[in-house]
C-alpha cells in the first residue's frame, strides 16, 4: 500500500482536479477518496473519476 504525505496528496488532488477541469472541495474530497481505495494510481483514479462524473451527470438529468 502506498502512503503519501499530505504534500503529496495535496499535489495529486490538484493535479487531478487541473487535468479534468473541476471546482469545488466535494471533488476534491471524491479524489482523495479514489486516491486512498486505489493506492494513489493515476489512471486507475482518473477511471473511476471519469465513472463518477458519468453517473453524477445521470443522475443529475433524471
């Protein structure tokens, strides 16, 4: 299991939230949250992010 410190997680929250264009401390949590479950993977947390947003905009237009 990896283990960042919060400098760390702090960067890869941001660097997320920068390449997918998104605002606001929910997502940020939604981040460390993915970060935390799947070891701190880019692409596995960017696919689930990805998923997340997809079913976020579902749910949003029923």
């Amino acid at each position: 299991m990896v283990e960042l410190d919060k400098d760390q997680e702090k960067a890869f929250v941001n660097e997320m939230m920068e390449a997918n264009e998104l605002k606001g401390a929910s997502k940020k949590r939604l981040i460390k949250f993915l970060g935390n479950k799947y070891d701190w993977d880019k692409h596995k947390v960017q696919f689930r992010l990805n998923r997340a947003m997809v079913a976020e905009r579902y749910a949003a237009s029923h």
